[in-house]
C-alpha cells in the first residue's frame, strides 16, 4: 500500500494582546478552528487570549522540514516575526514559488539562497 504524503504547513495566529503563536499543521483552517474552540484540541498558550487571527501560512512540504522552520520561527525576536509576517511576498527566483524567508533555500525546487532575505 503507497504511503500518502501530506503537505506540513507553518503558520502564525495574533492573539488579542498581539503576542505571536507558532505551529504546523496539515489542515490550517482545522487547525485555527480547534485553537478558538474551548475543547482541549487547541493549544493551551491560546485560551483566553481570542480572538484569534491567523497572520501567516506557508505550505512547506515534509513534516521533517516543516518541524524544523517551526523550530527556527520559534527563536526569532517578535520584531523578526513581524517582518516574517510583512515579507510574505517574497518568491524564488528560480521557479517562483513562495518562501519562507528564513530559509536558505527554496523549498519547492532546493535551489540555495534565491532570494534576499
């Protein structure tokens, strides 16, 4: 039996206080969904601090990569998250998909440090 593949997205919610949560997801609109309900699906950092914005999505591909950039988001200062947020406009330029821009490398083609970052 094949093994699907799923795509890993990172993504960025704004809390009411304007503070930043960092996640993956397979499904982001899911995923947002069970952050502002009061189950125990979504993420304890999230109670209480609604309404919920979603800020920022990136399709990355693998799990692995996906663990990894979240990783590396996480330790960014808020000041370079929000010039994550406001540079989500900046394609490769080698095959023009989106980049995550604290990435070296594009993650659609591979191709090493297309872009400025």
């Amino acid at each position: 039996m094949a093994k699907i593949m799923l795509d890993w997205h990172l993504y960025l919610i704004r809390c009411h206080d304007g503070s930043l949560y960092t996640g993956i997801t397979t499904n982001v609109a899911r995923r947002l969904a069970e952050h502002q309900g009061n189950g125990d699906t979504g993420a304890k950092y999230l109670r209480g601090r609604g309404p919920l914005v979603l800020v920022f999505q990136r399709k990355l591909g693998s799990r692995s990569l996906a663990l990894g950039v979240e990783s590396k988001v996480k330790k960014l200062s808020k000041a370079r998250k929000e010039e994550l947020i406001r540079a989500d406009n900046r394609y490769c330029r080698n095959c023009g998909q989106p980049l995550v821009t604290i990435m070296t490398y594009c993650p659609e083609c591979g191709n090493p440090k297309q872009y400025d970052p």
